[in-house]
C-alpha cells in the first residue's frame, strides 16, 4: 500500500522519471492493493473541457472558458456558482450541437485505454465522476466499461439547453465534495476503506476525492493540484502510472 499517511503536499518531490513525479510514495505499488479507481473525466478521461466546446457553438467559448480555467485552477471558490453560471451561457445549443462536439471533438486521452483495462484486469472497480454533464459521460462509461458515474444533466426544451441543469433526486450538481462523496460511498458499497482507492483529477475541484484516496493522480493538472498529488503525470499518456503499478 502507499506511504501516504502525510499530505503530499508536506511531502518532498522527486522525479521518478522524465515527466513522472512522485510525492510520499515508493514504487513499486501493486494494483492488487486497491479496489477503485475514480476519475475526473474533462481534461482526464477525455481531451476537452466539455462546457467550453459547446460555448463554442453558441458563439460564448471565450467567455466561459475563462470561468472554467479560474475555477479549474482553484480562483472561484464556489463551484456551483461558477456552473450554473457557465451553463447559463449556453441557453440555446442545439442537441445536434452536442452531438458535435462529442463526435469531432471529444477523444479519450492517451493510455486512459490501457489504464482502465489494467485495472478491471486486476478486478478493480471504476468510478467516473464528473463537474460534466451526463451526455458525454454516458457514452464515456459505456466506452470504456466504467461501472458507476454521476456527473450532471443539462436541461433540453424542444431540443435545446435552456441554461439550467435538472436538480437530480441525490444532490443537484456535481461538485468536488460530491466527488469525494461519491467515492466514499462507492467504496463503502464495495466493502472498501477510502485507503484501497486511486483518484485521478487535474483540476482543483478534484482535490476532496483525492484526499481522501490511499492514492492521489494529478494528469497534465495545475500546479496546486499537482503539488497536493502521490502522483503527477506531468507528460506523457495516463498509462504511465503503470510505470509505478504492477
């Protein structure tokens, strides 16, 4: 298991290899030793930031992209907030607009592939949870044989987004302590401690779900997130946290 008793973030880094830093813990780790992996799935799953892609097609990508970078980076400190007020932005997109963004633009990242077979090879459980909206996530999870998700729903009338999302009968958006919540009560269903999880994010609102894992990710993230990380994969595809998991 980890050395992770300490937050990486009071822990020294070292460069395990080019690209691949590592806090507070020492390789080799084994797969085995772990029951969930969770992830993130904008900018982590997949290469885009969903939100900002459909902006595009309303002519309101430059606006909301700002909001997203701030909040990604830790600037906006509530979250809901800044959704709602993103989301309000894209009032009028047509469905066939989301349908293109998930058809020309929306690609798995490197190794998220070979990462998530890995570990359902190793009879791991596979958690998506997501600040996004459950039109890509859906197809993400069914891609890539993701057992449990929660992400949010944008609101349609007549085949458009009305700028609100759908408050569901758990929570309304899906925020960083719902991710953690998520994580935690996944591995209570799996009969796991928070201990026996990895959580990959990039992004600040990521943060609670990766403290509370036995084993934190940051891929291609910002610098805060990177610095509170057992692991940063600073270059390079998600498969290389294999490099440290056997």
């Amino acid at each position: 298991m980890t050395q992770a008793a300490n937050s990486p973030a009071t822990l020294p880094a070292a460069e395990y290899a080019p690209g691949l830093v590592l806090r507070g813990v020492v390789p080799p780790l084994a797969l085995r030793d772990f029951g969930l992996i969770a992830f993130d799935m904008d900018s982590t799953l997949i290469n885009i930031e969903c939100v900002d892609e459909i902006a595009a097609m309303v002519g309101a990508k430059d606006a909301v992209a700002a909001i997203t970078e701030a909040a990604m980076r830790g600037e906006i400190p509530d979250y809901k907030a800044s959704l709602r007020a993103r989301v309000a932005l894209l009032a009028g997109a047509r469905l066939q607009d989301l349908e293109a963004v998930y058809q020309q633009r929306l690609r798995l990242n490197p190794g998220v592939q070979e990462l998530v077979q890995a570990c359902k090879a190793a009879g791991m459980k596979v958690l998506l949870a997501s600040g996004g909206f459950t039109f890509f996530s859906d197809r993400v999870r069914d891609r890539l044989g993701i057992d449990f998700t929660r992400s949010n729903v944008l609101e349609l009338r007549d085949h458009r987004l009305t700028g609100k999302m759908v408050d569901q009968s758990w929570g309304d958006i899906c925020d960083g302590e719902e991710k953690a919540r998520m994580l935690r009560d996944t591995c209570a269903a799996l009969g796991l401690q928070t201990q026996q999880a990895i959580a990959v994010g990039d992004g600040a609102n990521d943060l609670p779900m990766m403290a509370l894992s036995g084993l934190s990710v940051a891929y291609h993230a910002k610098p805060g997130v990177r610095a509170q990380a057992h692991v940063a994969i600073n270059s390079g595809g998600m498969h290389r946290l294999l490099e440290i998991l056997h």
